[in-house]
C-alpha cells in the first residue's frame, strides 16, 4: 500500500536531543550472556541509538530484544550460534542488542555491578512512533496476517494520524525461504521508501531475515520486536505493570496463548536459562565485528567457458574424484564451465582406476587436470591425489561427480567465505526431484547414536540431541553455522586447506570428511552452510552393495575411536551395533554387525587399494632419500611419527629410529612399524644418535626428525626433491598443534610466529634436512645440546631454505613447567654455541615488529617474561646435567595427534 498520514498520539516518552551520526559501536559497553552480546544501555541511550539512524547514512541498524528466547536460538549451543556475526561484513546490518527479559536484566546488573532496565519492543515502540511522527520518518510493518494489518491500520489512523505508514506486508512463511519471492518482497519495501520497518515475523526467523536481507529493503532501522504488531493492533493484550515489574510476564504470555507459548516457556526456557548461568563477561569496550581480510577479487576467465590453466592464478581449484563415473561428467563439467563466467576455476580430477569410460571423457576436455592415481585410493586418497596439482588458487572446492551445480553457487559460497575470513562453507543439495537432501549433520555422540538406532528417519523433529543428522527444514532457509555436512561439496580457504593437510586415507570411504570438519573445527576456522548455493545430488547409489554399507557403519566406529576416549568408544560402538542390529533384514546391516561384534573381520570391507610404488599423478616416482630420527624415552608419541611416514616407508624411503639412552618402550615401538631399523645406544645423547643414524643410512639427502614431529609424505617429498639440484640445508614449514594448550602458552606462541628465524632459520621446526655435499662438509656432529641451530649456523644464507610445503606439526607443551623446560634447554644451547645475544637482540626486534595492537602487545609482553625466566633457568643449569623434557604433551589426548 502507498504512504498515508493516520491517527492520533498516544502518550510516550519523547526523545530529544542532538543526534550524533550513526553509531559506530566503539564506546559500547557490552556483555555477553548465554554466549550472546548485550548492549547494556539505559532507555534513553537505546532510544538515542536507533533514532539517529536514519540521519547517519551508514549500514542499516538491527535491533535484537535479548531474552531467552534469543539465547536459546543464537547463544551457546543454539542452532544458530553466530548466524548474526557476519551481518556487518558484508554491507548487511549492524545489530544493538537491546535487554528485554528479567533473567538477562538481572545478569548483566550482577555481572556490572550497575541496574539496567528491560527495554522490550514493547516499551520502546511508542517512544518511537512518537520520534517518527515528529520528523516524518516513514514506518512499515513485516509480518503477522492480513487480518491483524488490517486493524493495525485503523489503530493508527484513528490514534496518530500525523505518522506516515509506508506499508505492510504479510508474506506466507513457506515464501520467506524461496529466493524469488525475498527479492519481490524486499524490493516492494525499497520502492516504498521505508525508513523504520518493524520486523515481526518471530524467533528466530525474524532476525535470521534481517542478518540476510537488510540491506536489500533500504531500511534505515529494522526492528526485530516479535509481537509488536499484535500489540498495538489491540489483537494480544500487553500485562499489566506489576506483571512485568516483577518478571513474570512470560506467565502473562503462557496463560493467554499456552499452546503456541507451552513450547518457548517450559521446554525452550529452563536449558536456555542454564546457559546463562554459564560464565560470563564484558569488554572494557565493545568494537564491531573486525572485518574479514580482503581477498583478490573475482576475476572472470577472457574467455567465459573454459577452466584455468595449471599455471597463474584461480578463484577456485576444483577437486574432484571419479571412479566409473562415465555417465556423469558431462553434467557435471557443464554446470561448471558455466560458472566461469563469473569466476576463474581450476579443475583437477582424480581418477580411482575407473574401468568404464570415465578416463576418455576427461580426455576430451583437455583443459581438465587428469591425475590416474594408479589404483583405487578411496574418496580421501583421491582428493590428496588431486590437491597437488591445485595450485595458486583462493580456495579449494572439493565435489563429488554426480554433482550438478546451479548457476552462481560457487560465487556465493566464495561471498560467504569472504564473510567469515578462513574457514569452510557447504551448499544446499538438493535431490534430482528438487526436494532438500539432508546434508548437515551435528558431531557424532553417544545419545545421537541412540536415537539414530531407534527411530532413524522417523521422527525427525526429535530434541537435536537425539539425531546425528538435521531434518528441520528452517535449517536449510538460513545461512547459519554448522558443525559438519556430507563431503559431496565443500568449499575450503586455501590457508586453512593447507595448514590442514591431506585427508584422512585411512576410512577410504565415509567418515572422512567427520574427520576432516573436526581437525578444522579444531583449528579454530568456521564452518558454514550456505543455502544461496544450490547443487544438485544424483546419489548414485554407491552406498548400495553390501560391503560399503557395513563400511559406513565401522567407519563411525573407527572415527569414535580415534578421537575419543576408550570408554566413550567403546559405548558409541554399541550403539552403532545396535542400530544394525535392529536392521538386519539387510545384507550390508548383517555384514556390518559381523565386522563390529568381530574387529578382525573388519579387513575384509572395502581398502585403499594402491599401486605397487607410490607416485604423483605425473607418474613420477618417490624420490630416494633416508629418514633419521633420534629418539630417548619418545614411547607415547613415536607410533603417531611413524605412523605418518608409513605411505613412504612403502615407497621405499629408509627410515632409521636411534634410541639412545631409552629406558622406555621406544624401541619396542619402532620395532612394531614393518619397514623401520631401529639402532639402540646406552648414551642418552641426540647428537651421538644423530652420527650414529648418520653412520647406518645408505642414502641421500637425509631427513632429520625428531620424535615427535609429524610429517606428511608429500613434505618429505618435497625436502628430498629440493636438496635434488638446489640449496644445501633445507626445513619444511611448520605449524604448531596447541590443542589444549593453555592461554599463557598460546600467547607466547601467537607472539614467537613474528620471530625472523620462524620464517627463515632452519631451527624451530623439529626438522632439517641435508644433501650429500652438506653432509659431506659437516661431518661428525659435535656433542652440542641445540643441534638445529648448529646446522643453521654452518650454512650461508644462499646455502639454506625454508621451503614452502605442507607444514610438519609440531606437538607443542600444554602448561607453563612444559614450556620452561623446553626454554632452559634452548637458551642453554644458545649458550653453548656463543648465540645467546644475538638470538635474544633478533628474538626482541622481532617480536617489537610484531606489535600491531594490544593483542599483540599482551603477547610481546608474555614472551618478553617467559624468555627471561627460561634464559635465567638456562644460566643456573649445569650443562650436560639433564635433559630438559615437555611432558605435558605427551601424555593423555595430546600425545596423539592426527596423521593424515
């Protein structure tokens, strides 16, 4: 409807006062309850805020109602935790974050020691319809039914007949998820001119609709304020004062309407509560969210069609894994070439020993990376196969290849990549009869793997968790966080596709993208669904034979098993077998009950099945070299270091464990790993076990190890290549695995990556490596306690490299005694070699360099302390006294870490 001037004033409080711009939200003080920011502000503040919006010219503001409703949806385990985060990135909305319910007004006035009001959409309503009617501003209102607008407008027009009602509209729910129909709708309300749009559309879905489409309506403020349309149409009578005073308005609520309230009250409201008894806190000021760091912008092929080339750069390398999919890549690389209209792709097929035609269609599209991996690697080992030829590329999408996508999906995937800075985003897929495939799943547990067991499918609006996997449909309207989906499609960073590393070959099939969403997760990058991307899902049906359908149900076992507990396994595995159990009318539920009830059975499911001699997709094979590894008391963490060298053992790669000095199972270990010689000495010496390593090997270059350092098979090969015609002395890059770690520890870590020698000494990283001639020049190694700054020292700078490679992972001390003593025996070796200066002058410019704010400040300043403390322990040390451990590491979870 067009613009009209209704009704008379009805008494509010009046709001006055110079108008300061737009609020930039730097002097906002802020607490966070329930996992959910609060703005805590006075009435008069919060009406100040929203008033002086419309004048500011900036990004559109978004009043939320804080109350625990909002906290059981967007606050610490909600659905939607974080959902709201990325408005403000990406030209959406910025949000205050108003109080409305007691239970928060109470919290925040404990937590800061000073009163705050509720300020319920209710109460600030009137005050604002006063403002608007004052200056002209033009109002509208979204949601609730026709009927209800239909008496709001005759409430209006009879009580304020000076304010200017620029529309309303009452969209279907089922419209407010299709794309076409938010379009039509938002672009109604622009061309309506709306300055304020009141949003009443109900949790979650009204501040979901906003965080997506505010910008599109061109509203100044949007006010997410549930029922305020029923209010001031006289449809829902407000309570009375001394209700709301006293904090029981939600019994006002649940007396009136206890069908549609019984829900929200009883059931929603006590865990939400509980959440807010969690610990909380408050910024000494809250800033807004910072900005995501600014990728290369998307630049379009010359000619549109056709994939990138192997060299330069890409917006996306695609990676995708066939085996006898003949009759799907047609489709496939269509719907792809026609995203390059848009976008730079890359493409990169790898090819498990497909016995159709697959290989001959690829064939005839030369601008596609055909790698044969030479045999059947499983889904995981053909997605590491093809990674290395993805190149410079933004970020890396992996598909499968009965996969149609629709058109623009890539790019809204990259957009909302971009919002979230690093992480990993995952489509919408759908099934080829257009309904929603339910590809978003919750991390595997012990109650979802109990519901999952008696009921399935049935059921599907079971508490979340009771269910594995997510059937609401509100949840595939809205991009939101999720814990992990199907590896049919997933878009990853390339940053974080990198510092993660390869996947995880050893569930061949199913199970390996858990693992893979995991390692992210616990890397700390997010992972989100975006439903602006559509893809359709053919489902070929591997999942049909027998053996891959019992595969599915170990593989959940297996991957319980490597990341939780014993115990907790063990009672997963059983829950697993009980959903089997009840199924086995089916020949894959016989077989997988078989192979749970009797592990050994387990070999007989479908493996990697891989070529005699392991090779890149050029076909090149392994190059040769030796791996040496010194090793005193090393029993909890050397099974995971050789565990990882297992693909190049294979390859033919000597690997040579030195206990020296073990009173351990070390040896015990190393002997355990088939392909591995393990050297015993009585001298608990590293640099005696290094010359005798030294001594034994047969092959150059030479790989040095320590024991606790995980390597991956495509860093060795790329040291051993490196040293083939270039530099003397090389190390591979490093990452660091502060899993559980403490704040002090990763503080002093955070500020050590700003170190020059972490970007170009060979020391550091747990691992170096030399060539023949190095080695030749070197000679026996003197008995030196840092040997890795030895190495870095006899070699000039043009002699020596860091190389560019996937990083080893580098298991570092949990807790501040862990850390000392790993301190006390570095600067003792710095003593010892005459370097203890000039490491702590270059240790001091760096870290001064690295200084960009009070986060890095903070850890300057937690570096500076612990360096002077270990220097001062190293001083007080007798030399050859003792050999300073981290045990903190190697013992419980952190002595096992991830190997792919």
């Amino acid at each position: 409807m067009q613009g009209r001037k209704t009704g008379a004033r009805v008494r509010g409080r009046h709001v006055s006062g110079k108008h300061s711009g737009a609020d930039s939200g730097q002097d906002r003080a802020r607490a966070v309850l329930g996992g959910v920011p609060v703005d805590l502000l006075t009435a008069g503040e919060a009406l100040a805020r929203i008033v002086e919006r419309p004048c500011g010219g900036h990004a559109p503001l978004a009043v939320a109602s804080i109350n625990l409703d909002h906290v059981h949806y967007f606050g610490t385990a909600g659905r939607w935790k974080g959902a709201l985060d990325l408005a403000g990135r990406s030209g959406g909305a910025e949000w205050l974050n108003v109080i409305d319910g007691a239970p928060i007004a109470a919290k925040a006035s404990a937590l800061s020691g000073r009163q705050w009001p509720r300020l319920a959409g209710s109460d600030l309503i009137e005050p604002l319809l006063d403002h608007c009617e004052e200056r002209g501003l033009r109002v509208g209102f979204l949601g609730g039914t026709s009927e209800t607008h239909e008496r709001l407008q005759r409430v209006l027009a009879q009580q304020r007949p000076d304010l200017v009602l620029a529309g309303c509209w009452a969209p279907q729910r089922g419209l407010l998820s299709d794309p076409g129909a938010n379009r039509e709708l938002t672009a109604a309300i622009a061309r309506a001119r709306v300055n304020i749009l009141v949003v009443g559309l109900g949790k979650p879905r009204q501040e979901l609709w906003i965080a997506e489409h505010a910008a599109a309506t061109g509203a100044d403020v949007l006010l997410a304020f549930g029922a305020v349309v029923d209010f001031l149409a006289g449809r829902v009578q407000r309570a009375p004062g001394w209700v709301s005073s006293n904090g029981v308005e939600w019994a006002w609520r649940l007396a009136l309407e206890p069908r549609r309230m019984a829900k929200r009250y009883l059931v929603q409201g006590p865990p939400a509560y509980l959440r807010l008894r969690s610990p909380a806190r408050v910024p000494a000021g809250a800033k807004p969210v910072r900005e995501a760091p600014a990728r290369e912008p998307l630049r379009p092929l010359p000619v549109p069609g056709g994939f990138a080339p192997p060299d330069g750069r890409a917006d996306v390398a695609v990676l995708t894994v066939t085996h006898n999919n003949e009759r799907d890549l047609e489709d496939f690389l269509g719907s792809l070439r026609a995203e390059t209209a848009d976008l730079s792709i890359r493409v990169i097929v790898a090819d498990n020993s497909s016995t159709d035609a697959t290989v001959a269609v690829l064939a005839a599209h030369p601008d596609v990376r055909l790698v044969e991996t030479g045999g059947n690697l499983g889904y995981a080992g053909g997605i590491n196969a093809a990674a290395r030829y993805a190149g410079d590329a933004g970020a890396v999408l992996v598909l499968n290849p009965d996969l149609r996508v629709c058109r623009g999906a890539i790019a809204s995937m990259l957009r909302r990549l971009q919002g979230i800075g690093s992480g990993i985003v995952v489509p919408l897929l759908a099934d080829e009869d257009g309904s929603t495939y339910h590809s978003l799943r919750r991390e595997p547990s012990i109650t979802r793997a109990f519901g999952d067991a008696l009921v399935g499918r049935r059921l599907s609006r079971r508490p979340a968790w009771l269910s594995e996997i997510e059937y609401d449909a509100e949840a595939y309207r809205y991009a939101h966080p999720v814990d992990w989906a199907t590896g049919a499609a997933l878009l990853v960073d390339m940053p974080l596709a990198r510092r993660l590393g390869s996947w995880n070959e050893s569930f061949f099939l199913y199970s390996e993208e858990t693992e893979y969403f995991r390692r992210a997760r616990s890397a700390g990058a997010a992972v989100w669904f975006e439903p602006a991307a559509k893809m359709i899902h053919r489902r070929g049906g591997s999942g049909q034979a027998p053996e891959l359908a019992a595969l599915m149900a170990v593989n959940r076992v297996r991957y319980a098993e490597l990341h939780r507990s014993a115990g907790y396994a063990a009672v997963f595995g059983s829950m697993v077998l009980l959903a089997e159990t009840l199924r086995l009318g089916g020949a894959g539920h016989r077989l997988a009950v078989s192979a749970l009830v009797r592990p050994s059975r387990r070999a007989a499911l479908p493996q990697a099945q891989a070529p005699n001699s392991v090779q890149d997709g050029a076909g090149r094979p392994f190059p040769q070299g030796s791996v040496i590894i010194p090793c005193h008391n090393e029993e909890t963490v050397l099974g995971g270091t050789l565990d990882a060298l297992a693909p190049v053992i294979e390859a033919g790669t000597e690997v040579i464990v030195v206990c020296n000095g073990c009173s351990d199972a070390s040896a015990e270990v190393a002997k355990s790993r088939p392909g591995v010689r393990v050297l015993e000495l009585r001298e608990a010496s590293k640099t005696a076990a290094l010359n005798a390593g030294n001594a034994a090997a047969d092959h150059w270059p030479r790989l040095y190890l320590d024991a606790d350092i995980t390597v991956r098979p495509e860093t060795v090969r790329a040291v051993f290549e490196a040293l083939q015609d270039g530099p003397l002395a090389v190390r591979p890059a490093v990452d660091y695995d502060l899993a559980g770690a403490r704040f002090l520890i990763r503080s002093y870590y955070r500020a050590r990556r700003h170190l020059p020698g972490a970007r170009q000494a060979l020391w550091g990283a747990g691992a170096y490596a030399l060539s023949a001639e190095a080695g030749k020049r070197l000679g026996t190694l003197p008995a030196v306690v840092a040997d890795d700054l030895y190495i870095d020292r006899a070699f000039t700078g043009p002699e020596k490299a860091v190389l560019d490679c996937p990083p080893v992972l580098v298991r570092l001390p949990r807790d501040v005694p862990g850390l000392l003593a790993i301190l006390r025996r570095t600067y003792r070796g710095n003593f010892e070699q005459g370097a203890l200066h000039s490491t702590a002058l270059g240790s001091a410019a760096g870290i001064l360099a690295g200084v960009r704010g009070p986060r890095s400040a903070f850890d300057a300043s937690v570096y500076i302390a612990f360096t002077l403390v270990g220097r001062r322990l190293a001083a007080s040390s007798r030399p050859g006294s003792i050999w300073e451990r981290d045990t903190s590491s190697r013992t419980g979870s952190a002595a096992h870490g991830t190997v792919s």
